[in-house]
C-alpha cells in the first residue's frame, strides 16, 4: 500500500512538472516537490518494511536453516527513493522566490567593497 501511494505521489508530482513548464505557471514546483519528497520517503519505508517482513518470516521456521541476502531490486529501488528526495529537495530550492547563488554572490560582493 504504501509502494503504491508513493507511485500516485510520483505521477501527482511529474503532472506538476509538466504544468509548471507547458504552463509557465512556477508555484506548481512546491506542489511537485512535496510529492517527490513523500514519494521517496515512502519508498524507504516500504522498503525498511519488507526488510522486516523477511526477517520475520525467517525467524518462524527454524527447521531450514535459511540465508538470504538483498537482491539488487532492493538497492535500486533504495537509490530510487534517494534519487526522488534529491529530486524534491532541488525541486525546493527552485521555487524558492530568490535565487540562492545570486543572493550569495550580492552579499559576497558587498563584504569585498
């Protein structure tokens, strides 16, 4: 469920992405942002949550001595969930109504004169 959640959050966020630029309309950034930071964010808990429905389940038969190690599905899928909170969190700074780099720059400037 929460995989699933994280999917409509991931189009809920591409959909403003696309508004934002056809549109040329900016404040649908924040809007896109939160969905990509939730998304990612929900993508790690399902992922923390299947790491421990494995274990659990491991732990209920001890007649077969088991050994399992995660696949490479699992760490795409945690790169996935990373790579959506970088995506939100610069998503963030570009609707931020000032730009940092100049901002820095001004004050860099004054501080030389």
């Amino acid at each position: 469920m929460l995989a699933v959640f994280g999917l409509f959050l991931m189009v809920m966020g591409s959909v403003c992405i696309t508004m934002s630029l056809t549109k040329g309309v900016p404040f649908l950034l924040k809007p896109a942002a939160v969905c990509f930071l939730v998304s990612g964010v929900l993508i790690l808990v399902s992922i923390i949550v299947f790491h421990l429905s494995v274990l659990s389940l491991l732990a209920t038969d001890h007649a077969i001595p088991l050994h399992y190690e995660l696949s490479w599905s699992v760490a795409c899928v945690g790169s996935a969930g990373a790579i959506l909170i970088l995506g939100g969190v610069l998503f963030l700074l570009l609707s931020l109504p000032f730009n940092l780099l100049e901002k820095c720059a001004a004050q860099h400037r004054n501080s030389n004169t």
